[in-house]
C-alpha cells in the first residue's frame, strides 16, 4: 500500500493535514532567516537571475529606441522633402479664383437682407 503524501499533526485539528512541501517551505524560509549557507545561495540565484533578467531588458530597450529614432529622423527627412516643394495639382493662387463664391461664405451686407448664413 502506498503512504500519503500528507502528514497529521495532533495541532492540525479542524483544518486538516499539511502537505510535506509546505513544511520543506517553512524549513527553507527559516534557514534563510538564519542565515543559513542554503538561503543566502537561493538568494544569489534569484539575484543573479534578475540581473540577467534586467540586462535583458535594457538591451531591448536601446534596440527599440535606437530603431525608434531612425524612424522619426526618416519621418523629419520625409516632412521636409515634402513641404519644400509645391503640390502640381493644385493650381497658384493668391486670391479667390471667382469672387462670387465669397458671397456664400460672408454675412450679407445690407441689414434688411435675410440673416440666414453657412458660416
């Protein structure tokens, strides 16, 4: 017959038994209390993990930003060319084509004119 993964305690009363991981937590979490040579090389670890973790990721950090101002400089050269020479399909002006097209755009002139407006 095979033995339970779990242990009674005569303390563990209404809440049932305790597994034998949490009891190998709560030795390893004292150890680490203690300064026990186990806990301090956990500890290491985790250290040595999260620094590899945070080198990581500043190294994709600076590849993004490098990539992100390659971008907006391409973005700027692009804007520039673009504003510095004029459009060929609209046409060079610098008044109103036909002025007869104002009169939609303005009030009337005269008062007693209706007060109705486009804009």
């Amino acid at each position: 017959m095979r033995m339970s993964s779990t242990v009674m305690r005569k303390d563990d009363g209404a809440y049932g038994s305790r597994r034998r991981s949490s009891d190998e937590e709560v030795r390893r979490s004292r150890e680490r209390r203690s300064g026990g040579l186990e806990g301090e090389e956990e500890e290491l670890e985790q250290l040595e993990k999260m620094d590899n973790g945070i080198s990581l990721l500043q190294r994709i950090k600076n590849k993004l930003l490098h990539h992100l101002l390659s971008s907006s400089l391409d973005v700027l050269r692009f804007l520039n060319n673009v504003d510095s020479k004029p459009d060929p399909l609209l046409p060079q002006t610098t008044g109103a084509v036909n002025s007869t097209w104002d009169q939609w755009f303005e009030r009337p002139k005269e008062a007693k004119r209706c007060g109705c407006f486009i804009l």
